[in-house]
C-alpha cells in the first residue's frame, strides 16, 4: 500500500513512515481494499490521508 502512495503522489519520508506504521496495524481485507482503491482515486495525498483517517475511525 504505502508503495502506491508513494508512486501516486511522490515521496514524503515523515508522512511515509507515519503511514506504514499506520498501515501495519490494519488486517481486515475490505479495509485494506478500500485504502487501496483510495491511493489510486485520491487527487492528492492529503485527500488519501483524510480517507486514511476516516476508514481507521470505523
């Protein structure tokens, strides 16, 4: 996940550890699907980090 990020919207080394630490803690599928689906639709990486936010609050 982090690697589509970081491919999407460029490298950012504070927020991409932060993300990856973030990201390690979720398992559930349909989570990580939606994240996911989030990195390629976004149109910028604080509009991925506010679904980030928005998904893990569930």
């Amino acid at each position: 996940m982090r690697r589509a990020v970081v491919k999407r919207f460029g490298e950012s080394a504070p927020q991409d550890a932060a993300l990856a630490a973030t990201l390690s803690k979720v398992s559930e599928l349909a989570m990580l699907d939606e994240l996911f689906d989030a990195a390629v639709l976004c149109a910028s990486r604080a509009e991925f980090d506010a679904v980030v936010v928005r998904v893990l609050r569930r």
